[in-house]
C-alpha cells in the first residue's frame, strides 16, 4: 500500500481541472506554477497513472484522470463540510446550503419559505434544485431533500414531518356545471381526465379513493397527461377536464375559485412530507436551522384544503 496522496497535489490537480491551464490555477491556489505542475507531477507519481495530457497549447484529462476528479471532488467537499462543522458548529449560520425538492411545491410553496428564512438569516445561500424524483444526497452532495410520500431509503437518513397533503378530485367550476359532478368515483370514466405521467416509468398515475375501510386504485382514461405538476393544474384551471392532484398542488387555486373539489367522501390517506438529511455526529448551524425552520413555518396550517 503506497500510503495517502499528497493532499497539495490532489488540490492542485482539482484546479488545473477545473480551470484548464497551469498558471491560472497556480495564481487561484497562491503559488508558482513550477510549483503547480511539480504538485501534480508527485501526484501522477504517487498514483502510478497519468491524470492530464500536456501540450504547449493544452490541458487535457485522461479517462483516469476524469475519474479521479470526480471522486476526489465529493472528498474534497466532505472534508470541507466536516471541517466547517467542526469550525462552526456554535457559529452563526453562513455559507451555501444544497436543497431538493419536488418541482411544483418547490415553485409554489418552498421558494415563498426560503424568503422568510434568508431574511432571518442573510448569510446563508440557498441553492435550490427542483426534480420530480428521489435525490440521492451522499452521491450528489445534498444538505437536505423535501420528500413526498413513503421513506424506503432512510436507514442513513433523519427525517423530520412538515406536514400532510391530501389528494382531491377538482376541476374548474364552470366545467362541472357544464358536465355536471359525478357521485361516485366509479362515474369517473365520463369524464375528460386530467392525468399525471411518470417521467421516470412513462406510466400514468392511478387515482386512489377510500371507500369502506379500503383503498382502491383507478387507472383512468387520458384525456391529457403530462409528466409535470404544474402543467396538468393549468389543464384544471382553464377548464380542460378533472384532475386529482395533491392538496398542496390544488391549494391556491382554490382559494381563488379556479378549482372545486368533488367526491371529497372518498378522500384516500393523506400523503406525508419530510425533510432528510444525512445522519452526522455533527450538523452544520445553516443545516440545523434551515431543518428547524421548515419544521416551524406551519406548511400544515397553509395548505390545509376544507
């Protein structure tokens, strides 16, 4: 066994990557570049494989290189968070926080919360990512996730209730009084269906209704689907057909009118979110107090839906 890297030639290796040329890297890190490229050279001496292709005009990563980089970037990171931690932990929240969320509650719930938390707390940068899909924060360097619906993955994970959602029948009200409302989740198939589509699957959803001490799924007929939250609550509002989406989702629209709910006797469970996090012996002050936070903004009370 060789022993660990040189630290230096791992951190000058990330820069000349990153910034393709030996002397902007050098003036970044406060050195020489003789010193750089020697840094790099140990380094590439030490692992036993050529990490850069060289030329007068070039810098280039070889294949080993690109893998090298990428794992020695998600090192680099967890030593500069861990450090941080260990720095900071009394400290006044600061510094970049990595947030995921999905996309529509992120759009309209999430951003609205961020604001009230960067005005208690203005040394904090959020960057936030909205996808419709599960985030894997070790592998993607993620402070903290909003998940929807059951936790599978979380025997590494802390998770923290914000609030429940559940999932109602709506369309716009003119729309039910040109086709009238149905009475049973079974008269469903009348109707033109607002679907949503799994852009992980392609699948379409299924609607879900409880209905004596059970819950039974429908898969219903498109009469629109699409893969994106926000695009099949537009469809509802501008009276294209019914839906039945997440009360979060619906929520706005209709305290403004735009969308009625029916069948609400057949109301399935709610639908849980959560906030996780990796499990560490010591939690940054931007990560506790963003978790805290969330966990304080009463979500539950905003979108509760009668």
């Amino acid at each position: 066994m060789k022993g660990l890297p040189p630290l230096s030639g791992i951190s000058a290796f990330i820069q000349v990557a990153e910034v393709g040329a030996f002397n902007e890297a050098a003036r970044q890190l406060g050195l020489s570049s003789s010193a750089t490229s020697k840094a790099v050279s140990r380094l590439e001496e030490h692992l036993g494989i050529k990490l850069l292709h060289r030329t007068t005009r070039s810098i280039s990563l070889t294949p080993e290189g690109e893998r090298y980089l990428e794992a020695m970037r998600k090192i680099v990171d967890e030593i500069g968070v861990v450090s941080d931690e260990v720095a900071n932990t009394s400290a006044a929240p600061k510094g970049r926080l990595r947030v995921a969320a999905p996309s529509a509650f992120g759009r309209l719930w999430l951003v609205d919360a961020i604001k009230v938390f960067q005005d208690r707390w203005p040394h904090v940068t959020v960057e936030l990512t909205l996808e419709d899909r599960i985030v894997d924060l070790a592998g993607e360097s993620v402070d903290i996730a909003i998940r929807a619906g059951g936790l599978d993955d979380t025997s590494y994970l802390i998770a923290r209730h914000l609030f429940d959602t559940p999932l109602i029948v709506c369309a716009h009200p003119e729309y039910w009084a040109q086709h009238g409302k149905p009475s049973h989740p079974s008269e469903l198939v009348n109707f033109n269906c607002l679907n949503f589509r799994s852009a992980e699957t392609g699948r379409i959803y299924p609607w879900y209704f409880a209905e004596k001490d059970k819950t039974d799924s429908l898969v219903l007929p498109s009469y629109l689907e699409a893969d994106d939250g926000e695009a099949v609550l537009q469809a509802a509002r501008t009276g294209m057909g019914v839906s039945q989406m997440p009360g979060y989702l619906a929520k706005k629209a209709i305290d403004a009118g735009e969308l009625e709910e029916v069948l609400s006797a057949f109301r399935p469970a709610s639908s849980q979110f959560h906030a996780v996090y990796l499990e560490r012996r010591l939690l940054s002050p931007r990560i506790r107090v963003f978790i805290d936070f969330l966990v304080e903004y009463t979500f539950h009370e905003k979108l509760v839906v009668d």
